[in-house]
C-alpha cells in the first residue's frame, strides 16, 4: 500500500471515528405510553384494541406464569440517545400478558423522564 492510500485510509477512519461521537442512535419504534395507560383495563382490553393504540409490538413471545399458565406476552420498546452523552437518553420500555383469550392480565411499563 502506498503512503498515501495510507494516509487517506487512515484520515477516513479518524473522521469516521469522530462523527460517530456526535452521532445519535434510535432503537425501536416511539410509542405513547400515556395513551395505552390511560385507555387499558386488565382482564378486559383485547390484543386488537392495543395494536389500534401502538401498532405492531417490537417483539412477542410466551412466559409462565407462577400458577402454571401460559401466557402471550408482547413487548413495545424506544430507546434514542447520543453516543457522546448517554445519560440524556430516552427509553420506554412496555410488556404486556395476554391470557389464552387475548385478554389482557397484567403489564408493566417504563419510561424515562
């Protein structure tokens, strides 16, 4: 290699390198907690009605319940922040339990302020 490809290898990753400091990051899909809040009641509101309020959930899956049953569980989740300063980033974070029914029986949220 060349001293200058070298070179211009080299400058072209400390300019990537510093960009990326002032880059920022999203993972998920934002979502309205105090709207799904607001509106769900447990052993009442339906898996349709929570897709009408948030859409698709980021990802689905089965937990056991301590009585033995099993229950569907999605999870709705945001996070955005910069690289250089993560300590000012954004996350929701949403699970929610359907009983075999697709009624809801439990949830928890968080988000941060």
């Amino acid at each position: 290699m060349s001293k200058y490809k070298l070179s211009f290898s080299l400058i072209t990753l400390l300019i990537t390198l510093q960009l990326s400091g002032c880059s920022s990051v999203q993972v998920g899909r934002d979502f309205d907690v105090q709207i799904f809040n607001s509106s769900v009641k447990a052993n009442v509101t339906t898996k349709n009605q929570v897709k009408s309020w948030l859409g698709e959930p980021g990802s689905t899956g089965i937990s056991l319940d301590k009585d033995g049953e099993f229950s569907t569980e999605w999870m709705y989740f945001y996070g955005a922040g910069s690289l250089s300063n993560m300590t000012n980033a954004k996350i929701k974070i949403l699970q929610i339990r359907f009983n075999k029914n697709g009624i809801i029986n439990s949830y928890n949220w968080s988000d941060s302020k």
